[in-house]
C-alpha cells in the first residue's frame, strides 16, 4: 500500500472516529437539537469540554414535562396549619352516658380542646382565593396559611361542605401565584399525575411542597361515606399521598388542577398502599363557586320515601341476578316520590349518571343536586326497565 492510500485511510478513520465520539456525547447532552453531524457542528463540542458547561448540560436533559409542570404549579400549593376545638370525653365521660347520672350531674361525660391540624391547599386566583378539604378547614378556630415564600398569612373560612368534604379559603394578597383548574371530564386512565401538599407537616421545614407521581388508576369510584361526608365519583391514583396531603392538588402534566388529594385506603398499613383518591376538579368547582355566593350549599329539598338496600332475599324474590340498587319500601302522599309516579316495590337502578349500589349511594347521590332540579331515575319494575322524572321541591 502506498503513502497516499495510507494517508487516505487514516483521515478516515479519524472523521469516523470523530463522528461516532460526537454521536455519543450529543444522545447524552442534548446539544444537538436535531442538527446534522458535521464538522462545524464536531468543533462546536470545544465550549461543552468545560466541567461546569457539562453538568449543566447533563442537568438540562434531566428537565422534562413533569419538572417544568412542578417547577410552575409549586408557587400556588399552600400549607394549612389550624387550631380546631373537639369534644373529648372525659376519663370517666362513659357514666355521663347513662340517663341515670346525667339527672345528677348534667352532660358532663365530656370537654373542648383546641387542636392543632395540618393539611394542604391551592390558591386558585390571584387575589388569594384557596381550595382545601372541608376535613382539614371546616372546623378551625384559626388558620394559617403558609406560601412556599415563606410567607404566612391568616386566612378566613369563606364557607365549607362537609358533604363534600370541600372549603373555601381566603387570605388577603395581591398578584398571588395561582394553579388553573382543568376539566376532570377529560382525564385519560393511565395518564401521568402530579399530587403535591403538606405530607406530616413537612411543608413547615422547608416552605416546600413535597412531590409524588404516579398515573390515573381508575375514575367513577363511589366510596363508602366516612363522618357523613360523601364521596362519589372519586379519581384514583397510585401517586403517593399521605398524612397532611388533603386539600392539595392532584395534577396533570399540563400544569392543570383535575382532582383534590382528599384520601387514602391503607388495608390496616401504616402508609401509602398506592390506592390513593381525590374529589374530580368539576365538582370542586361547582361547590367553590355556590360558597363564595353564598357560604353554604343548600340542600333544603325533600324526596318523599323510603328506601332499602337490595340483599340476597329481595334479589331472589325479584328475580334479579345481583344485589345492585334499593327497593322503595314506601311511598308518601303529595311528595316528589309520589308525583313522579314511584311506587312501593320499585327498584331504584340509576339517578341520572349514576348507578345505584346501595342506600348509602343514593344518599351521596341526592346530595349532588339542588333544590327546584328535576332528576332523571332508572327504575325495575314489573321486569321492565322504565325511567320517571321527578322535581326535587322544597321541603315544607
């Protein structure tokens, strides 16, 4: 082989060798942005070659949609510490539960205690409107609000839901950072979810909000109701939420409020199980909106009969092949019930968009409407499925 095919053969090897030593830095650093490996683009790698101009390119490459999404949602998550008063019984309050002592010494079997609670929550304008659980503010005495400035505010209870578990804040500010509230109508199951909040108080240590991810697990969850409130509806998600995260926000990549971290289900475990649960940003809105008009959500309206959960017995006598739904057992003259056509031996299946387990669902159900609404319900009788209207009407 001569000097010049030599020659030819080591520039080769070298612009290969140059081309696939580019390749490999630009995959890890993100520098090329999709242009084409030239040699202007090579001698460009010179000004990464500096330690510090590296490690911040490898640290650019790490930034992706659910950093930026933190980066921009954190400013707006609050923590909420309040000081409440609950009734405690007394050593020996179980005597005072007796009629016998309570002649004597009156209701004494228990006293009041201030509490301090935590819990999270998100400004959701920039005049220091803030949403929070109704279990974590409802109550309070006094409330603190604290920004991840460092900030600490008073905030007033503008109004509260302990049906649903929702309350409406307020602290005076101005131009105060504030998250958009999205359209849990729209979520997708498996989608990536952001749940951010005030975890075991660890807010008061940094000013910081703690972050979890994980993705949308299921949607229509109808839960049990817990001290009266009721949750129906419910977002699942296996994003980690804890002690002190009620009242945070549960959010999509988009930087969107969908959902409000309200509970978790622990199967008698000390934390996180990844069954976590959150009230869908629609309804939220809707109750936040009837607060800050009124203070409070009216539900003055009545219905006009009994009901009973379907067990094995009534589902066998009717022929149906489960347990779903709830049997009217009884009917009252002049009521809604009873002007909507309903009869005693009717089997309530659905009420508008909702089916229909138990009573302790139907009841979370009617408490989804207001007065002077008229509702659609999907009812067996006579083994024909029928549908009846029925105008919810003022209670007398």
């Amino acid at each position: 082989m001569n000097t010049l095919s030599k020659s030819l053969l080591i520039v080769i090897f070298l612009l290969v060798s140059a081309g696939v030593y580019y390749f490999a830095i630009d995959n890890n650093t993100n520098i090329n942005s999709g242009k084409d490996l030239t040699l202007e683009n090579h001698q460009q790698l010179s000004s990464y070659q500096d330690k510090q101009n590296l490690n911040d390119a490898i640290t650019g490459s790490r930034r992706n949609i659910i950093t930026e999404t933190v980066k921009k949602v954190s400013p707006a998550v609050v923590g909420i510490s309040v000081i409440e008063i609950q009734q405690v019984q007394t050593p020996f309050g179980y005597f005072f539960d007796d009629p016998f002592f309570r002649q004597f010494f009156g209701d004494r079997g228990y006293r009041s205690r201030e509490v301090k609670e935590l819990g999270s929550g998100y400004i959701i304008s920039p005049d220091g409107y803030i949403v929070t659980n109704d279990h974590v503010a409802g109550n309070a005495k006094e409330i603190k609000v604290t920004l991840t400035n460092g900030h600490v505010y008073d905030g007033e209870l503008i109004g509260s839901d302990p049906v649903s578990d929702i309350a409406l804040l307020k602290i005076d500010g101005e131009d105060l950072p504030y998250i958009v509230l999205g359209n849990s109508d729209d979520i997708i199951i498996g989608e990536w979810v952001i749940a951010l909040g005030n975890p075991f108080g660890l807010f008061e240590i940094n000013d910081q909000p703690t972050v979890t991810v994980g993705v949308i697990s299921a949607l229509g969850m109808n839960l049990e109701p817990l001290n009266d409130r009721y949750y129906l509806n419910m977002i699942q998600t296996d994003a980690a939420i804890n002690g002190g995260n009620s009242g945070g926000p549960l959010v999509n990549s988009l930087g969107e409020v969908i959902g409000m971290n309200t509970l978790i289900f622990t199967a008698g475990s000390k934390g996180n199980i990844g069954l976590g649960f959150a009230i869908p940003i629609n309804k939220v809105k809707k109750i936040v909106a009837e607060l800050k008009e009124k203070g409070k959500i009216e539900r003055d309206f009545e219905i006009g009969m009994r009901i009973q959960s379907i067990d094995e017995t009534i589902a066998k006598y009717y022929h149906l092949d489960r347990t779903r739904g709830v049997i009217i057992t009884k009917v009252y003259p002049g009521t809604p019930a009873d002007k909507a056509g309903l009869r005693e031996g009717d089997i309530i299946l659905k009420v508008e968009n909702y089916k229909i387990n138990d009573e302790n669902t139907i009841f979370g159900v009617f408490y989804e409407f207001r007065t002077g609404q008229t509702i659609t319900l999907e009812i067996l009788r006579d083994d024909e499925i029928i549908t009846k209207k029925m105008k919810l009407e003022r209670r007398r």
